[in-house]
C-alpha cells in the first residue's frame, strides 16, 4: 500500500506506471484499492493521475524548453 494524500499517491503512481510499462488504468485502479481515500481524495487522484498521462508529451515539450538539460538526463526521481 502506498499511504499520503491523494497528489503523493498521484505522484507514485505516475512513476510507477512510467517504469513498470503496465496499463494506466490496472495501476490507477489497483492503487485506489489498496488505499483508505474518501470518495473526494478518489477523484482527485484519478484527475491528476489521467491528466498528467493524457498531457505527457506537452508537458514534455514544456520541460525541454524550459530547462538547459535535455529531458532524458533530467532525473525523475528528484
């Protein structure tokens, strides 16, 4: 189980579905199962989680033009 609010377990769960190259929706799915959220903090991480997905090459394109290191050796992680 993940445990935090719903933006940590959004967070977690997005780099989980990143390294793990599973199906967004089993991770999504699997997560607001194993964690106690209300109906609302439910919500709030599928919006964030989906929405970060569905906006992945955008927000890349913004990352490239923003930072002064190419997008493949910025770390994730951090």
């Amino acid at each position: 189980m993940m445990g935090g609010t719903a933006r940590e377990i959004a967070f977690n769960l997005l780099l989980k579905a990143e390294a793990s190259k599973q199906y967004s929706n089993i991770v999504l799915d699997n997560a607001l199962q194993k964690n106690d959220l209300s109906t609302a903090d439910k919500n709030l991480t599928s919006i964030l989680f989906y929405g970060v997905t569905e906006r992945r090459i955008t927000l890349d394109y913004q990352i490239t033009t923003l930072s002064s290191r190419p997008i493949e050796d910025i770390d994730i992680n951090t």
